[in-house]
C-alpha cells in the first residue's frame, strides 16, 4: 500500500556499502530489508542477512523489527530485540550498514506522537488506580449494612460523606 505524499519518511545511508544507493523513500506501509533482491530495500553487504528486518507504519509511526538475522539490527546502538518504534533522527543498523531516519511532511512536523504515548499510559494508570480505590472501599461506600433476623436479610445502603 503506498505512503501518503503529505508524510514521508525515508532511510539516509551513512556509511552504504552500496555507494550508488544514498536515500531509500519509505513509501510503503510494509517494508522488507535484506541483500535477496525480493526485498524492498535491498542492502549489499555480506553482514546483512537475506531476510534482515522489516520497517512498518503504524497508528502515524514507523516501526522497526528484526527478522532474526545474524548480525543484528540496532537503534541508536542498542541491539533490537523484537521491534520498537523509530524516530526522526534515530541511527538504525542493518548488520554494519548504517542509516539515519528522516522523516518530512506532516509526520515531522507532528508533535503530538510522543506525548499521546505518555498520556495513554498516565490515563490506564490513573482508571487502574481508581479502580483500586473504589474496589476496596466497596464495602464502605454505597455497600449494604445487612441485618440478620432469624427469617431474612435486610439491607440497607449507606452513604455517608463528612
């Protein structure tokens, strides 16, 4: 599926093994990288496995996972394990082959991708916590105060705020 024009993104070679392949345009939802030439962004270098690593667009995001390939894919230095999300700016390592990601348009221009993923994680936080507080105090507010006569229960609810 191709990329929108308003948001581009686009791996810039630092040190290519291939020097006629400087820039490659991520224009694609789904992006396959690896020295077989099947792939989308095809790397010759003998440290780059066939099928290395694959580059998806997600909820207004790239994100970068290893395909278990033999010399690692890395993030700023950092070995992947799994996938994660990539940045405008973030080196990424493809075995020894090295880019940097750039992104223009609308997609680097945004400035809201980082702190909406703090915000979700602040707001799951704060519901988890009300929800453990009103779980325990169940019985306190708006619980039942039963009585207990030989026949039935009788409840009652109440709520009492000082």
């Amino acid at each position: 599926m191709a990329r929108s024009s308003t948001q581009t993104g686009s791996l810039i070679a630092i040190s290519p093994a291939d020097p006629s392949s400087h820039e490659f345009v991520l224009n694609k939802d789904n992006i396959l990288v690896g020295s077989d030439p099947t792939n989308d962004l095809v790397i010759t270098d003998s440290t780059v496995s066939r099928h290395h690593a694959s580059i998806t667009f997600r909820e207004e995001r790239y994100e970068l996972a290893d395909l278990n390939s033999t010399n690692g894919t890395f993030v700023n230095g950092q070995r992947l394990t799994g996938s994660r999300g990539i940045d405008k700016g973030d080196q990424v390592r493809f075995g020894e082959a090295r880019f940097v990601l750039s992104i223009s348009g609308a997609l680097a221009n945004s400035t809201v991708r980082k702190p909406i993923r703090g915000a979700r994680l602040w707001t799951q936080l704060l519901i988890g916590l009300i929800a453990a507080v009103l779980g325990g105090l169940s019985g306190f507010v708006g619980g039942c105060l039963c009585r207990q006569s030989s026949s039935h229960h009788r409840c009652r609810t109440s709520v009492r705020f000082s």
